[in-house]
C-alpha cells in the first residue's frame, strides 16, 4: 500500500478514534504484560521453578482472557468510552498494589490476575475502530487498532532496563502515568457511536449466538493458536531466553521485544492482505508454516539459528491474528464488541495455556522442546479446520448459487 492510498484510506472513516482505539490497546499492553517482562527478577527474588514461573506469567493472560467475554457484549451494550475508561481505571488500582505490595508470590498471582484486566482493552479497542470505518477498509482499521500489541516490544525492552535502576515494583508505580495519558486521550478523541447491533438483544441472547454458531467457534480456535502464541510466546519467552541460552534479564527482555516487534507489525498486513487475498486462503498457508517454524525450534538449536527462527515465529503469528480479525470483521460487524470479546477471550486462553505448559512440561520432562511440539499439534489441527472450513462455505455458496 503506497503512502497516498493509505492516507485516502485513513480519511474513509474517523481517524482520531483510530488513534484513541490505538493509545487505550497500547498502553494496556504493556499493563498486560508487565509480569512477563520482569518475570526473571520476580522469580529470583521468590525463588520460583519453572511451573511457578509459567503460572506467574500466565496469570494476566487468564484474567485478561475471562474479562474479555464480558466486556465484549458490555462494549455493545453500554458504549465504548464508559466500558473503556473502567478499565483504565482499574489497571491504575492494579499498578498500585504492584508498586506498594507484592512481597510474596502469593500476593503477584492475585496482582497479575487483577492486570488481566488491561487484556480486555482489546474488546474495546478493535469495536471502536471497526465502527470508525467502512467496510473495504476493516481489514486495516483494525490491523491498525491492534498494533497496540506493539505494547509487548515496550514492556520488554524498558521494563527490565528500568528495574534495574528502580526495582521492579518500582516499574509498576512507573507505568500509572501512562495509564492516565491513555485515559485522557480516549476521553477526548473517541467518537461514540450509535450503537445499532444489539436491537434490543439481551447479553444473554448474545452469549448464546456466539457460542452456538460453528463460524464462531473455528475462529476462536483460530485465535487460540494465533494470538495464544503470539501473547503467550511474549509473555514466556523472557524467561526462556535466560533459562535455555543463560541471556541476563534485559538481553532476553530486548531479543523478546524483537520478535514482538515484528509480530506487531505484520498485524496490519495481515489484516490487509487478507482484504485482497481471503483471510480463510491466507491462513490455509500462515498454520503449517508456523508449525514448521515450531518443529525447528523444538530441535534447542544453537542460539544463532534459534532467535531468527523466534522472530519468524512471532512475525507469522502476528500476521495470522490479523487475518482472523479481518474475516471476524466482515462476518460479525454488527456485534463486534460482543464477537472480539468472546475470540479476544480464546486468544487470552491459548496466551495463557502456552507458558503454563511451557514451565510445567520443562518440570516434568527436563526441556523446553516439548512445548514447541505441543504447540506444533495445535497448529496442525488448526490447518485442518481451515480447510474443512473452506470448503464447506464453497459447498453452501455453490448449493445457494443453484
């Protein structure tokens, strides 16, 4: 896309609720994953094994992923600022209790699973931005919106440099500022808009649509492996790093916030190819070649062979979650908020499954390659969904035509 066809593009639909969607996904990102991202200090400092270390770090991503199923529908029901701005609010109140408690390991799983609220800022962010824009462009809007995830480059690379100066509870109180910035501009910048899906559906009735309908279903499946990896991948692979090839907790942090970076930015183009190519075409190639990537890492190869091949891994991942949220996009667009949470929720679920069982399966069979092989099945089921769900559309838009 050149730079003249995106800035047309942009200008289709409200771009300051684009940037507000954007800021609020952002900054909750890092919130999000802040456990993570200090995950190797606060496991010296309690003294954790490796199953300890992965429920830690999974923690926020359960607590993100369970909220998630109810904001979606609240998001529909009651605005997108109102339901916003509480979650803003309580990831103050969860920063607060990092930086002034959190002495034992007891008390950071009760504080990481209150910071999986900033988790469900995705089913805020991307309804907003899908609602600021028209059709031909959902694919980008909501790539766009969900760069946020982007927030893993920057709770990776600052965090475990700042907690060296200041202590990593020092770094929770930190991070409150921008919290209130985030506030401040999705106040201000976010255009409300009328809220035309629910027709007077309740949440009840919303809940059952969702979780009857197959479509629905396969596409949280599919964001399960996407975004599940991509975020559980992000939140673990600090503590990896440090574990498997002995990298100090700001090296592994840095080489982390790399293959965040190049997960987040594939999104959009995901999300854009997938308006021209088929979201369904693109993720029948992104699966396999994910788990290929997994079947080589699975192998502990040496760290020259091994970070590339993360990057890569991240950078797929990414452009898968931009492909599944174009093909939510078009098909559920009239209750978006209410679609994002409930495959918002199975992507926090898969992020939070994938660390656990990381520590678990190290402690239980003495090496980290038997989660990339777990992950390797997940992907391979997952690419034989998409092709059965492929045809089967064919078969109904063919058996329709006649």
């Amino acid at each position: 896309m050149t730079p003249r066809v995106l800035k047309n593009a942009l200008k289709s639909g409200h771009w300051p609720s684009l940037f507000g969607a954007w800021l609020h996904f952002e900054v909750s990102f890092v919130v999000w994953l802040l456990i993570g991202a200090l995950g190797i200090a606060i496991a010296q400092d309690f003294a954790l094994s490796a199953t300890q270390k992965g429920l830690l770090v999974a923690i926020p991503l359960l607590g993100g992923a369970l909220l998630r199923i109810v904001v979606g529908p609240f998001t529909d029901q009651f605005g997108a600022k109102r339901v916003g701005l509480g979650i803003l609010g309580i990831e103050v109140v969860a920063l607060v209790l990092g930086w002034l408690f959190g002495q034992s390991y007891a008390q950071m799983i009760g504080i990481g699973f209150l910071l999986g609220t900033a988790g469900a800022s995705f089913a805020v962010a991307l309804p907003v931005a899908s609602r600021a824009y028209p059709s031909e462009h959902q694919g980008l809007a909501m790539g766009i919106a969900a760069t946020g995830n982007s927030g893993v480059l920057l709770a990776t690379f600052f965090a475990p440099r700042l907690a060296t100066y200041i202590g990593w509870h020092g770094v929770f109180g930190l991070m409150i500022l921008p919290v209130l910035l985030a506030a401040v501009v999705f106040a201000l910048f976010v255009q409300e808009r009328p809220l035309q899906n629910q027709q007077g559906q309740s949440l009840a009735a919303s809940f059952r649509m969702a979780y009857q309908e197959r479509f629905m279903q396969l596409l949280c499946f599919f964001y399960g492996v996407t975004f599940g990896g991509f975020v559980g991948f992000s939140s673990f692979l600090p503590i990896f790093f440090h574990d498997q090839y002995g990298l100090d907790m700001v090296a592994a942090g840095s080489l982390t916030a790399l293959c965040g970076l190049a997960g987040s930015i594939a999104r959009p183009v995901g999300g854009h190819w997938a308006d021209r190519a088929g979201g369904l075409n693109l993720l029948q190639v992104g699966f396999p070649a994910i788990g290929g990537l997994c079947i080589l890492l699975a192998w502990l190869p040496p760290p020259f062979w091994a970070f590339p091949l993360t990057v890569a891994t991240l950078l797929l991942l990414g452009f898968g979650n931009g492909v599944v949220f174009q093909v939510a996009s078009l098909r559920y667009r009239n209750m978006m908020g209410t679609a994002s949470g409930f495959i918002g929720a199975a992507g926090g679920l898969g992020g939070f499954f994938l660390p656990f069982w990381f520590g678990l399966l190290k402690d239980v069979t003495g090496t980290y390659a038997s989660g990339f092989l777990v992950f390797v099945v997940l992907t391979g089921i997952a690419t034989i969904n998409v092709i059965c769900l492929q045809r089967s559309l064919a078969l109904s838009i063919k058996e329709e035509a006649s």
